[in-house]
C-alpha cells in the first residue's frame, strides 16, 4: 500500500503528475500527530542528525550548490521514483533555497520545463524558494547531461 502525503500538511507539493513530496527546514520541528517521511533527503554542509526512517545525505553547504552534481542527479532521480509510493521529504536548515532548489529539479524530472521550475515551486512550495542566482541557474541546466568529470 502506498504511503504518500496529505496535500493539507504543510510543505507538502504537488507535482504535475500528481506525486506529493514534502520540503521543510530542519529548524522547524515536526508539529505533534505530522507524519514522519518514510524516506529523508537532507541538503546540508554537515551530517544531518539521526531519524527513525531511511535517509539519505547530500552534502550541499548553504547558499552553495551540491558539492557532487551527479550524485545530486541520481538522488533527485531516485527520490522522485520513490515519491510514487513514499513519503519522500526534502529538508535543509530553513527548508528554502537547498529545499526549493531541490524541489524545483524534481519539478524538472516531472515534466515542468526548466525555465518555469522555480516560478511553479515558488507558486505551489514558498515564494521564497530558491535563494540564489546560482540555484536558479542550476535548475536550468539539471534537465541537461550530467558531465561526470565535475568541470
């Protein structure tokens, strides 16, 4: 049985396609009887503290952009299969500019064209998602072939 998110809690976005994923900041405390993500992406320069469900860690310091873009393609990609079927959640320390830059290339995976990514997460997420100018620009390029050597 599938176990997806309730588009009234909050952060949580809907897709295009109708998949539900959650952002948040980590600052911001899980409010009592919210469920927990089944699985946890977190966006931060340092390790991420300990949950109860399966996590996964991309190293992406603030106001920065992944420190490895081609592990950040095969998560994202990853996490949008698995949104299908889970409660896949988002979160960096405020839950914005990593977050929302997440989010937007997850918006790029289902089919928004990148140009618009960032006005669709910024409309559908906070307004205030994706912080930097490099952000935005990282979400034009994720659509296009990751160049493994870093350059």
């Amino acid at each position: 049985m599938a176990e997806v998110w309730d588009e009234r809690h909050a952060g949580v976005l809907r897709l295009p396609s109708g998949r539900l994923v959650r952002g948040r900041g980590l600052r911001r405390p899980l409010a009592p009887g919210e469920p927990n993500p089944s699985y946890g992406i977190y966006l931060l320069g340092r390790t991420p503290p300990q949950v109860p469900w399966e996590t996964r860690w991309l190293r992406w310091p603030d106001f920065r952009l992944p420190a490895d873009r081609a592990e950040a393609h095969t998560v994202l990609t990853e996490a949008w299969h698995r949104s299908l079927t889970e409660r896949v959640e988002f979160a960096c320390a405020g839950g914005r500019g990593r977050t929302g830059t997440a989010l937007a290339c997850l918006a790029v995976l289902d089919g928004v064209p990148p140009e618009e990514a960032v006005a669709y997460v910024r409309a559908h997420y906070d307004r205030h998602a994706v912080e930097t100018p490099w952000q935005r620009r990282y979400v034009l390029r994720f659509g296009a072939p990751v160049d493994e050597s870093g350059a």
